[in-house]
C-alpha cells in the first residue's frame, strides 16, 4: 500500500486515482498543500465506481464487487 493509504486498515483498490499520483515533487513550505482529494476510478473515468458506488480510498476497498488488486 502506498504512504498516501497507510492509515486505512485495507488494500485500496488499483483502479482508485487522484490529481497528485501524476507529478512528483519536493514539499515547499512556502507553497499551500493542494486540494487533491477529488478522486476517481480508471474503469469508468468518473467519480463513481462501475457499480455506481462513489470511488474513495475508503470505499474502494476489497470487499467492493469491482475491486482490482495491486497497490
């Protein structure tokens, strides 16, 4: 699991994406820390899950129908 997800006590699902997954930075304390909580599932390209479910680190856990393994 990665540091993002670490204080969840599940698998996030492999398929669960958000803004700050795509750049890497430095952390720069004269910057404010992004909005980045918008998430959204790479099988449907939206907010919600192919089982009409919202997509969300909480809820895109193993117990979820569409859940793919991976992180």
């Amino acid at each position: 699991m990665i540091d993002r997800f670490e204080h969840l006590k599940h698998e996030v699902c492999n398929c669960l994406r958000w803004k700050s997954m795509f750049y890497q930075s430095e952390p720069d304390p004269t910057v404010p820390a992004p909005h980045d909580s918008h998430y959204w599932c790479a099988l449907t390209q939206r907010l919600l899950g192919p089982d009409g479910q919202v997509a969300t680190p909480e809820q895109c856990n193993p117990g979820r129908g569409c859940f793919k393994e991976g992180f």
